[in-house]
C-alpha cells in the first residue's frame, strides 16, 4: 500500500483543505469541518475505520467522501461549511435601502461592497477602520483616496460610478448559445473584488493582465474561465446548483504576465484573494484559475 500523509492546512491556513500526499503527485482528498482540530484518528473514528492514526488510501479514500451535511460539489459549495474564522466579523443583516449619506450608510455600503472584514462593525463612528475601508474602496474605483465619503464616493458606493478596467462586457456569460450573454443585472460587487486583486498583484507583476472572459482572451490550456453564467450553461459546466455564477456574483479569473509562467500569476492571485477576499469564497482552480465570488460568508476550497 501507497504511504499517504495528510498535509493540512493549506490555503485557509487553519486546516480546513487537507491535502493528501501520495508520490508523484499531490492532491486534495477532502475538507474537513468547521477548522476544527481533526486528527485522522477522529476521522477514522467517526467513520467507523481501523484507528490507526496513519491516512493511507483507505482513509484517503473516505475522506474525500464529503462528510455528513457538507456540499457535494467541489467547485461551488452553495452551502459552505467553512465558518468565518474566529474573529471574522459576519455579514450582519442590512436594512433595506436606500441607505442615508451618513457614516453609518457608508459602513453599511462598505458592508455590501466586501469590506466588512476592514469596517468591523456598522456604529456610525468614522474611526481608523472605516476610514482605512473608505480609502481601499476609493483606491479600487479609481478614486483620490482620502478616506473621507464626499459626492463622489457615495455616487460610487451606489455603484453609479464605472469601474475603471473590468466592465459587464468581461462578465459575460460564456455559453454563446442559450443566453444574450447578460443573465444577471449586476456583477459590480464581483468586478470590484477583482479589481482589488489586479492592483494588488501588479505590484509585483508590471504590466500584468487579468481576465474573466476566456471567449475574448483564451486561456492557455483551453479552461473555460468566465463571470455571470445562465442556467443551462451552469449546468453544462458542471456547476453547483447554487453556483454563485448564476447571481453574478463570481468570476473565474487568470492573469497574464509577459515571462511569468501562468501557474505563477495563478498562485499570486490566489495569495491575495484569501487576503482580501475575507467575506467570500475563493477557489483555487488547477488550470490556471482563481473562484473568486462576494457571496458575503467566507468559503476556501480547491477543484
Ligand atoms: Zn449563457
């Protein structure tokens, strides 16, 4: 028998993607629950196996059976069992709009753009965190970032304003055949996270370019990267049926770097997402590609 080891830990930083070793290659056999402490032994335990403690490929094989409740579906989980790490604030329940032009109504809209995490709690005080989400938000629109919310930052935090490089026109739906192309009304929250990710990793990266849409810029090795999808064209792909590509709500996204290998760009967009991306999911894809969505609850996992 194959000596497996289970190397945990790895994209979440608390365990909840395991990863099981097996020479010559390396793969995902399963994630765990609610980053709790499990040790294979728990596992073989709960599962009624030979507790040995060792995760050869019996137990690999079980693991990467989901556990009782968890989603079936590797790409998309439409019910994520991964919580908010402790201390991640959750998303609360915002009334609804329209929202007032107070300090207040930008912690909500800081909220609903994805910056929560940096905003901490919705008081209505204009502290250090709010302005910090303030100045992050203005910098991704392209705004003068002074972390006071004038005219301006209201207009787009209503998402009146348009985003500097990535527009619906790159959200499109890829099928090419069941749809005009535009399922969802909006993927502005989306586009704005990825945004984020750009300036981010083009700091390391000069010149570097990221793209949703694979029909305009195909990827590489033929992936089907993309942001909005209809319902038929999610089914085709394989989608969960929950997939956050149906609200406009995820993208899948590469980047392209003249002399830089594409698994080097797709571990660096990676790298920053889990950064940033705080209250949504985010899938690292063999092939070159990052999940990202704004679903507002943190999700981590491979495919
Ligand atoms: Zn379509």
């Amino acid at each position: 028998m194959r000596e497996t080891k289970i190397v945990a830990g790895v994209a979440a930083g608390n365990g909840l993607i395991v990863r099981a070793e097996a020479e010559p290659e390396s793969r995902t056999v399963g994630h765990l629950k609610n980053g709790e402490a499990v040790t294979v032994l728990d596992e073989q335990d709960n599962r009624a196996l030979v507790s040995t403690g060792v995760c050869g490929w019996v137990s690999a094989a079980y693991l990467k059976d989901p556990a009782p409740g968890e989603p079936d579906d590797p790409e998309d989980p439409a019910d994520p069992s991964d919580p908010a790490e402790p201390g991640d604030p959750i998303q609360p329940d915002l009334p609804e709009k329209p929202w007032p032009e107070t300090i207040e109504g930008l912690q909500m809209y800081l909220f609903e753009w994805g910056f929560g995490p940096i905003v901490g709690e919705i008081d209505g005080k204009n502290g250090p965190k709010t302005k910090e989400a303030t100045k992050q938000f203005q910098a991704a629109m392209g705004l003068s970032a002074d972390g006071i919310a004038g005219p301006k930052t209201f207009a787009a935090l209503k998402g009146e304003v348009i985003l500097p490089r990535l527009t619906e026109t790159d959200m499109a739906c890829q099928c090419e055949k069941y749809c005009d192309g535009y399922p969802n009304p909006s993927t502005a929250g989306v586009r704005l996270l990825i945004e984020r990710i750009w300036r981010e990793a083009e700091k390391k990266y000069p010149g570097l370019q990221v793209y949703v849409s694979s029909r305009a810029h195909p990827t590489p090795n033929g992936a089907i990267a993309g942001g909005q999808r209809c319902e038929q064209w999610n089914k085709e792909r394989g989608g969960a049926a929950k997939s956050q590509h149906l609200y406009g709500k995820a993208a899948d996204i590469f980047g392209r770097c003249e002399g830089v290998k594409d698994a080097e760009i797709r571990d660096h967009l990676e790298e920053i997402a889990l950064k940033l991306n705080l209250s949504g999911g985010v899938g690292y894809g063999a092939r070159y590609i990052v999940h990202v969505d704004v679903r507002g609850s943190r999700a981590r996992w491979e495919y």
